[in-house]
C-alpha cells in the first residue's frame, strides 16, 4: 500500500479544508513547494497535490507553484482539482512531469474527456470520485449528485481506469477514521486500485485501510498535526 502525504494548495498557501468547505481551512504553511521537499526528506515515495482554487473556480492561479513542485522533487506526484480540459491534462503530464492527474468532476460530466485522455495516457489518469453518505460530489464537492459511488466506480472502469482516490467528505479533515464500510465496497465491488482518503487520524486506520485491500492511503490533516508521524505510517 502507498502512502501519500496530501498537498493542498490553496490561494498560494498549503492548507486542509474541514469536509471540503472553503471557508474553513487551517494554512499549515505558506510555501507548498517547501512543504512537499520535507515530505521527501522524511521519505514519502509519492505525493498528492490537490489544487483547491482549481477544484472551487475552474481556473487555477496556482499553476507556477505546481510547476515549482513538479521541479523541485524526483519522486512522482498525483495532481487534482480543476483540471477539466485535454490542453489542462497535458500541460501536466507531458510540460509539467506530473506523474498522474485525477479527474473528478470532468470524469462525472464529460465522459468523452476522460476517454480521450485514458486512451492517450492510461495509467497516468485516475478518477476521484468524492462521496457523501454513498453518493458522489462534484466542483469541489459543493454540488451534490444522485449518482452512487459504485456505480461511478463500475462506470470508470468500464471505460478503461485502473485507479480511483475515493474521498469520503464527512470525514475528511475530521480526524475520525476512515469510512472502512464504503471503502470496501468500493473494492469489491468494482475490482478498481481503490485510494482511501478522509479521516486516515492513527496508525490504526491505515492498517485498517491495507488489511482491506486499499491500493493506497492519502495522509492531510493527522501529518500535519503530528498525529501520525510520516516515517511511521511508511512502516504499515
């Protein structure tokens, strides 16, 4: 299982949001590209970049700061948030070197992006599909769908994606564990590389995570409080 110490990029500052809400964040500090270098010193083998004002606004004014990460470290880096164009995903993966990028609300409204972009790049692009009690959200998770998770899950799959992040938003940034139940339906249901993301707060929770298969396991808020520390979680 990897694990992935989460980035998020918010108005030039490395931040975490409480359930995704934009008006609750904490800044944990101002330079993500120093951020993301202390992460590799203490180990991290892959990062997750979120870039918030692109997830809320659609248009990024943090395209540099990434770019400055993407240049700055030599492990490979999963990006998210706004990237809802073909000329969006390519500046990532082919000027900027990021390693993968996850589509989510693209993934959900434009099923003809996503399969041009799976058909030119494969495992490069994964699907982040964000939850609330089962069913997906979207632009930033402000929008709420009737769409169930697993079938968005068995969807994506049919079209060709290999890995999901899944994102339970009632825990994300809570520090209360992990949503274990719908991260293994989510599993076995859709045979999908199934990342988990919201809650992960103790060791505990991320050998919960690994004993239920989960392909990975994206660390925010617990890291950045010192409620687990990197090297540790890299030994589960």
């Amino acid at each position: 299982m990897i694990i992935y110490p989460a980035i998020d990029i918010k108005g030039g500052r490395c931040v975490r949001l409480l359930q995704g809400r934009a008006d609750d964040e904490t800044v944990f500090g101002e330079s993500p590209v120093d951020m993301a270098k202390g992460w590799v010193r203490l180990g991290a083998e892959y990062l997750h970049v979120v870039d918030l004002d692109g997830a809320f606004d659609g248009i990024s004014p943090n395209l540099k700061i990434i770019s400055e990460i993407a240049k700055a470290i030599s492990i490979p880096i999963q990006l998210g948030g706004g990237i809802r164009t073909m000329e969006m995903i390519t500046l990532m993966l082919d000027e900027y070197g990021i390693s993968r990028v996850i589509l989510g609300t693209a993934a959900t409204e434009e099923p003809e992006l996503l399969k041009k972009a799976v058909n030119r790049y494969g495992k490069r692009i994964a699907v982040g599909i964000d939850a609330k009690q089962g069913k997906v959200a979207i632009k930033g998770w402000v929008q709420e769908t009737d769409i169930l998770a697993v079938d968005l899950g068995l969807k994506m799959k049919a079209m060709g994606v290999d890995t999901v992040i899944y994102t339970d938003i009632a825990k994300d940034g809570m520090m209360s564990g992990p949503n274990l139940k719908e991260t293994i339906e989510m599993i076995e249901k859709t045979g999908l590389n199934i990342i988990a993301s919201g809650g992960i707060s103790k060791l505990k929770d991320l050998h919960e995570v690994k004993k239920v298969g989960a392909a990975g396991a994206i660390i925010g808020r617990a890291l950045y409080t010192g409620s687990i520390q990197l090297p540790d979680a890299l030994m589960v």
